[in-house]
C-alpha cells in the first residue's frame, strides 16, 4: 500500500445512524456494537491522517421534503423518507462530533442515493489525487458501502472493505454481505490489519525520504 495513492471513505457517519436520539440509530445500534464500528472507524481514522492517508467524508443528505427523489420512493430510500432522516440542516444529518472532519479532510457533497458515486464528484476528486486504493467505511454495510465498493471496483480502483468499522440493519444481514458479497469486488480486511499496513507503509516512505 501506498498512503500517497490510498483514501479513505467514510460513509454516513451521522447523527440519525451513530448516535442515540438519531432516527435510524435503534435499527443499526445491534450490528455497531457487534463490529465496535465506531471504535474501529475512530483508530481508521486517526491512523489514516497519521499515515497521509486522503481522508473523505460521504455524508447523505435531503432538502426538508424530499424533493429531489421520487413523489413514490420505495425501497431503502422509502425508509428515509418515512423516518424523516438525513434533513439537511438538522442535527441527524450532521457528521457525529467524533468524526468531525479536520481542515485537511475532504467532505463530499451532493449524495442523494445509496453510491457514493452516482450523484457527487467523488471520482473526479480521487483522480484528481492519483488515488489509486480506495478503503471504505460507514453504513449500511450491505446498501451504500456495497454500493460504493461496486463502483470503485468497476472503475479500476483498488478496493478495500473494512469489514469491522461497517454496520448493517442487522447482524445477519451484515455478516451476509462481508461473507458472500465484499470478496468478489474488494479485499476485505479488518481494521486492524488495515492500520498495521498504513503505518508500514508511512514508515517506509519516511524512510526512502531520510526521516
């Protein structure tokens, strides 16, 4: 790996899935504490801006009313709008306090759906940076994670999946999709494995560099 050439996306870390008082916190809270996913995510995190890392933010957001989805969604997205999440402006919407982003974070804007690609600039940005191996993170484990993964593997990109700091709305379904789908469009690795690889390759850079 080469943190010069690595992001890492982290998708939804707000209020309405991470923290209690959230809307769809009750429905993902299961499967976050049988990951440590916001532990996991938190030492990502850290680690990837230690190392150098691109570090992006994937937050989800809808004008109150929902205007810029179907008058009749179904589906996932049914399930936002009936629960009345992700308002922009509101405090559900907003990125949990623990993931804030630093001033050299990048925050992706324009998310409408469930690929973190479909209605942003993501792929332009992470061009635009040489980025070649792209780690993801965030919610829903089997919805908008799996659908970024899919992309990026379909746009060349590297993918890894970082199978502990994701949650889904429920355990089994989880499970279900790191088990049988993430092996056939990413590496899955934990975050263990995947921070003792950024620092290996931070310290080797430093090294090649004099430090």
């Amino acid at each position: 790996m080469d943190t010069d050439s690595t992001a890492v996306v982290f998708i939804e870390f707000q209020n309405d899935f991470t923290s209690e008082g959230g809307v769809l916190h009750a429905a993902v809270k299961d499967s976050m504490e049988a990951n440590s996913t916001l532990d996991n995510a938190a030492r990502v995190l850290d680690a990837a801006r230690g190392a150098g890392a691109v570090v992006i933010h994937s937050p989800i957001s809808f004008a109150p009313g929902y205007n810029e989805i179907s008058k009749h969604p179904y589906g996932i997205l049914k399930g936002v709008v009936d629960a009345t999440a992700f308002v922009k402006g509101a405090w559900g919407a907003e990125i949990m306090d623990r993931f804030a982003p630093a001033e050299s974070d990048i925050v992706i804007e324009g998310k409408r759906g469930l690929d973190a690609f479909g209605s942003t600039n993501l792929d332009f940005i992470l061009r635009s940076k040489g980025i070649k191996t792209v780690a993801l993170a965030g919610f829903l484990t089997n919805c908008c994670v799996e659908s970024t993964m899919r992309t990026a593997y379909e746009r060349g990109y590297n993918v890894v999946t970082l199978t502990d700091a994701v949650a889904a709305t429920s355990i089994e379904e989880g499970e279900s999709a790191v088990k049988f789908d993430y092996p056939m469009f990413s590496t899955p690795t934990t975050s263990d494995e995947f921070i003792a690889a950024l620092e290996s390759s931070s310290a080797l850079a430093d090294s090649s560099r004099g430090y």
